[in-house]
C-alpha cells in the first residue's frame, strides 16, 4: 500500500465517527453543535442542518475508506482506521460536553 492509503484510513475513521453524533440527533429532531453554528462549533445548528452534515461526513468517510483499501489482511491500515475511531470518539466527547452549558 502507499503511504497516503494510510492517511486515509487514520481520516475515514475521523469522518465516520463524526457523522454519528449528528446523524442521531439529525434523526431525532435534536439541536446539536456543527461547524455552522454560531460560535462554530460551541452553538446549536437545527436538526436538518445535523442531518446535512452528517451525509456530507458519510460520504467523504466512505470515499476515504475505499480509497484507503481497509481490509483485515493489512493490519496497519485497519489499527489507523480504529485509532481514528477512537480519537474522534474522544475529542467528540470532551467537546461536546459543554453544549447544554451554553
């Protein structure tokens, strides 16, 4: 593999992860913080702009995934598209802490 199927694997983990906080609340009629919002990413942005974002983190998620070539036959591409699960996981949950203190 080259080294940028890597890089994609580390962002498509990032993306996918990130469509799932909006696309839940997107779904369920939820205010929810997006980069739209204001202040960006601190404010509330509507349950249709949730669901917007989330397609759109979907899509590019998907199209790096398939360009990265994840399979379970490359162990280095598969732990970089988990590590960027889990970062995103992480960073999504400490910042999205505050959003009802608002």
């Amino acid at each position: 593999m080259e080294w940028y199927q890597y890089v994609a694997a580390f962002f498509a983990g990032l993306f996918l992860t990130n469509a799932v906080p909006h696309f839940v609340n997107g779904i369920s009629g939820n205010k929810f913080p997006t980069p739209f919002s204001k202040p960006p990413g601190k404010g509330l942005s509507s349950s249709t702009v949730n669901m917007v974002w989330a397609l759109f983190n979907l899509l590019v998620g998907y199209l790096l995934y398939r360009a990265a070539k994840v399979t379970g036959n490359n162990l280095l591409s598969l732990s970089l598209f988990f590590i960027g699960i889990i970062l995103m996981g992480i960073l999504s949950s400490k910042g999205f802490q505050q959003k009802d203190k608002e």
